[in-house]
C-alpha cells in the first residue's frame, strides 16, 4: 500500500453520480410518520402541501437504494466537492498514539458546513416546481447560510427563523444570510401566530430548533408558491447528506483503508446520517462491521436519555409526527453554544439504526467539547464549529484508548463545518465564563410526560 498522504482527494470524476437511501437496506424499517389528524401514515399528497413534491417522494420512498444526482446539481456540487478526507498526523503526534486518525472535512465552502449539500438539492427541486420561494429556521446558522446561498443560485426568496439565542450570539452568520437576500427573523417571533403562543407560554425564551420549524411550517402554508425546507431530520436530507459517506468510504477504498471507529456529533442527524449512511448499509446487508459512535451535548441528550416514541417534530405540533428518540416537542435546551444540536429529537433513521444496536451514542459536556476544539485547532490549523467539535472530542478520546492499549485502530470523523462565526463562544471559553448544563432527571421527565399519548 502507498504511503498515505495528508489529504486525499478524490478526482471530480470520482464524484458520487447518486445519493445513497440506507432504508433500502434496513430489514426493520424506521416507523412511517403520521399525519397527526388522522394518526395514519403520510402520503405524498399530504406532504406536497408543505414540502416540494419531488422532496415528499423522497421522503417515503424506503425501497429505492439510489437516487440519480441531477447533472445542476452534480456541476453545483463540484465547485467544493469532492471534499478532502485529512489524515491528522499533527493530532496523532500530539496524543502519542498508535491509532490513524482521518477526518471529513466539509467546512471549504462559503456556508462553512455540509449543510450546502442538501440545500442546493431542495433549491434544484423547488426551482424545477416553479415555486416563487421556501420558508425555512436554522440553529447555528449553518443551515440558513447555505440555503440563502443556494436560493440566491436559483433566484428563490429565502425567508429563514433563527433560533433567537443563536441570532443574538452568531451577527456576522445572520449577515451573510443577509448577504445573499434572505429574510432573516429571530424565533420565537411575534410575526407568526405559533411564535406569539410559544412567547407567551415561555416569556424571554431563548428558542429552539423546534420553535422556529413551526414558525417556518406556518409562513409556508400561509403563502402561495412558497414551501417549507429542513436541514436536518428528514430522511430526504439524510439521502442527499450521503455524498459525504460515499466520499469518505471512497477515499478510504483508494489506499486499502477500513475504518474500525467512525464518529459524528447528533443533532437533528443529518451530517451523522450522511457520514455512516454506506457503513450502516454494509453492517445492515452483513459485509462489514464498524463502531459508529454518535455524539450529543449533555444538555440536549436526546437518543442517550430521551424516549423512543412518536412525538411532534416542532415545538408548535403543526408538523407531522416521527418516531424517534425524542426529549419532548416542549423541551427548552439551554443556550449551548452548539446551536445545531439544541434539538429535542434525533432522524427516525437514526433513531431506528440506534435501537437496533448498529450505532451507540454517547453525551459530553460544553466545556470538555471546547478544550478538545482548541486542541484540533492548535495541531491540524483548523478551527472546528462547536457542533464538529463534539466529535473531535469523542475522537481523541477514542484514540487516547488505543494508546492504553497499543491498538493502531482507524478511527474517522466528520469534521462538519468551520467555527470562524463561532467567536463569541470561543471567547467565553478563553475567559473561563463558559459553563455546562445537563438537564436534571426531574426536569427531563417533565418535559417527556407531555408527549401526548397516541392511539397507535
């Protein structure tokens, strides 16, 4: 085998041509979401009044394996991908350890994450439906950033509701939302009935991922020729997230590597779901074995203390219902500064590769997280988002193992987008005024007891 350089990279040629469903290859299905008047599963009809109908079929088809990238999108695609998988030889000379460390870096496009990869794939689709524009929230900003992008490609109106800690906390993100022409609105607002009642029930809220979908949802319907797109959740963005997996598992092919740990922070799922997609399919169809660790904030645990059930996907309950880990559609996280990850339920993918025991999960705290990101930053020159940095942090712990042990394991993580709008948290950090919140026992219970109980 040649000596494996710093960056592979694969020729544009070598671009995935289509996206990877790992339904397809689940014997155990992820359970269908329901429409929550009638508790029976969605069809596609019922879900093209919200989403793109192209996006809705997507999202129920569980039986196609792959799915042709259209050639905009693939000539779009190439101006930042394929995307370098980075051997961390200065992050495995600093640990002292016998295992390889790679990481997927998808911050080398001007929206700083993977987010891009689904956002110009829902703009194609809402585009070819002649819509006039989409309706969407964001955490971090990562989300809103690449969609404003992508919409400002096709020429669609981009209206996006940021969780409002997010927004006070992340100015500069919001202003290169602005600057490719989308409307930008803190969440919880006052513009959208659902935000009037949220502001009301929690007065001073900081928001959620879960407020501001409902926000998003309700502008959506409540204007012609607009719908509503997510970033993150939806197995629809789990299918389009799987370039990355299928670069990644590419890469590794190239130089006759096989990964024994793969590792990805677990918001909502989508760049967890991207990455491992083809890894799980090889698991799933009895090829390969991998241990897939998916890493959540302490203070918004989802899949390692929430419950597996059907639950509303937003804070509002006007969208359909998922089974999923969920901490309850209610449940306020604290203001962490990993803003992509305050959701309060996890893909109903990987939520369903998760209780099968194909994937474990694993919760670590904020402060933990930032000293693991100035670690990385100081040794591979790369300042990580504080979502990436939940898994550097579970990486090195991984690999600090293997220097117990002696074992030269291959360990991969996503590196999922860059932390240079990330500076407010960094600075807290550096003065010591950065603290952790974990949620108590009595309060999580609080919060699952109101997950209404359905007749199913």
């Amino acid at each position: 085998m040649s000596e494996i350089p710093y960056k592979i990279y694969l020729e544009e040629s070598e671009l995935p041509d289509k996206w990877y469903n790992v339904r397809a290859d689940m014997k155990k299905k992820p359970a269908p979401i329901l429409n929550p008047g009638t508790l029976k599963p969605v069809t596609v009809e019922e879900l093209s009044g919200i989403f793109c109908e192209e996006l809705a079929k997507q999202e129920l088809d569980e039986t196609t394996p792959y799915f042709e990238i259209p050639e905009e999108i693939k000539n779009f695609y190439k101006m930042y991908r394929p995307s370098p998988l980075v051997r961390a030889y200065c992050l495995e000379k600093k640990l002292d350890t016998p295992a390889h460390i790679y990481y997927k870096f998808e911050g080398n496009n001007t929206s700083g994450s993977h987010k891009l990869n689904s956002a110009i794939a829902q703009a194609y689709y809402a585009k070819q439906q002649g819509l006039k524009g989409v309706t969407t929230e964001t955490g971090a900003g990562q989300w809103g950033t690449a969609l404003s992008m992508a919409c400002s490609y096709f020429d669609l109106d981009c209206q996006v509701y940021m969780v409002k800690v997010s927004y006070e906390q992340k100015p500069f993100r919001r202003e290169v939302m602005r600057t490719y022409g989308a409307k930008v609105t803190p969440s919880p607002s006052m513009n959208t009935e659902v935000g009037r009642k949220i502001n009301a029930e929690f007065p001073g809220t900081n928001g959620s991922l879960g407020c501001a979908i409902s926000e998003a949802v309700e502008a959506a319907v409540a204007q012609d020729g607009y719908r509503y797109v997510l970033g993150s959740v939806l197995t629809q963005v789990l299918l389009h997230q799987s370039v990355i997996g299928l670069e990644t598992k590419a890469a590794l092919d190239k130089y006759g590597i096989k990964a024994d740990t793969i590792i990805g922070c677990a918001g909502g799922g989508s760049n967890l779901g991207g990455l491992i997609s083809p890894f799980a399919g090889e698991m799933l169809r009895g090829e390969n074995q991998y241990d897939i660790i998916a890493v959540e904030p302490a203070s918004c645990p989802s899949l390692t203390r929430g419950v597996y059930t059907y639950d509303f996907c937003d804070t509002g309950k006007v969208c359909p219902l998922a089974k999923m880990y969920t901490l309850g559609s209610g449940f306020m996280p604290s203001p962490n500064h990993a803003g992509g990850l305050r959701y309060h339920g996890m893909s109903s993918v990987v939520s369903e590769l998760y209780d099968q025991g194909l994937i474990r999960a694993t919760s670590v705290e904020q402060t933990e997280v930032f000293e693991a990101a100035e670690t990385f930053a100081r040794v591979e020159g790369i300042l990580p988002a504080p979502e990436s940095s939940h898994a550097i942090k579970v990486a090195i712990d991984e690999a600090m193992k293997c220097k117990e042990t002696g074992e030269e394991k291959n360990i991969v993580f996503g590196l999922t987008g860059t932390g240079y709008f990330d500076m407010f948290a960094y600075e807290k950090f550096n003065n010591g005024e950065m603290s952790d919140y974990i949620p108590t026992d009595e309060e999580l219970a609080k919060s699952i007891s109101q997950i209404p109980k359905f007749d199913i």
